[in-house]
C-alpha cells in the first residue's frame, strides 16, 4: 500500500491530537491495526474508511485521494483486457457505450487529480519529514492541511 497515504492518515490523526490507542477506540480496533494503517502495512475496511473520514472531518475524496487515484488506475488497466467480444444480447447492448465512457472518464480524471495530488502529498511528505527530523511532537508541531 501507499506510504502517502499512510503519511496522510498518521498527519491527520497527529493534526487532530489524537493518539494512535483514541483513534483505535473509535475505530472499534486494536492499536495495531491503527498503526499498521498508518505505516501502509494493510488497507482500511469500508466501515473504517467512512469512521475515519468522520473523526478527521475530512470528506472521503480529501482523506482517500491516493486510493482513488490508484482504483482508476488500476480499473483503467483492467479495461484494458476485458474481453472486446461477447456473447451479444439484448442485455449487451449499451456495453460499447458504457465502456468507452468509463475509459473516457478514467483517463481525464487521472489527468485532472494526479497533479494535485501528487503536490499535496510531496507538502505533507516534507513537512512531516522536517518536524521528524527536528525532533517536533504532538498537535502544535504539525501544520500541514490535509
């Protein structure tokens, strides 16, 4: 998994002054599991998606860009090798249509978010890395707007 998206989850967590053992209350987990999220080692679940949204009061797009980026990526090259033939039926008959719009909304959507995604995750990346290395802890040290 991601390590932005990691860094991304550990910022607004540390931004929110929460630690690692709140987050897990919450989430109805192990503070493990937050740390393994935070450290890129597993995915968060649907469930935790939306509570995670919900305590760092950022909206799904905002907390999860890197993932949907990644989803459209990986949905575009699964297009890619879908089957160009199939069975035809009454069923089928807006397949061509729909695939094209999907691939046409995938790609321009990949050119629209990626830049700016790329950019936020480079600012959070640097501050974090920064505080790190100055030896900052805790809500006040962190700046960084999600």
């Amino acid at each position: 998994m991601s390590t932005q998206f990691a860094l991304d989850l550990r910022v607004a967590r540390r931004k929110a002054g929460l630690t690692q053992r709140d987050v897990a209350h919450l989430l109805a987990a192990h503070q493990s599991a937050v740390s393994d999220l935070e450290r890129g080692r597993i995915r968060p679940g649907l469930t935790q998606i939306v509570t995670l949204s919900l305590i760092y009061g950022r909206s799904f797009e905002c907390l999860f860009a890197e993932l949907i980026q990644e989803a459209r990526r990986d949905l575009l090259e699964r297009l890619e090798t879908l089957p160009k033939e199939v069975r035809s039926f009454a069923g089928t008959f807006n397949r061509p249509a729909t695939l094209e719009r999907l691939r046409h909304r995938l790609t321009a959507e990949l050119k629209e978010h990626g830049g700016a995604a790329d950019l936020r995750g480079r600012q959070a990346r640097d501050t974090e890395l920064a505080h790190h290395r100055l030896g900052l802890a805790g809500r006040d040290a962190l700046d960084v707007h999600l």
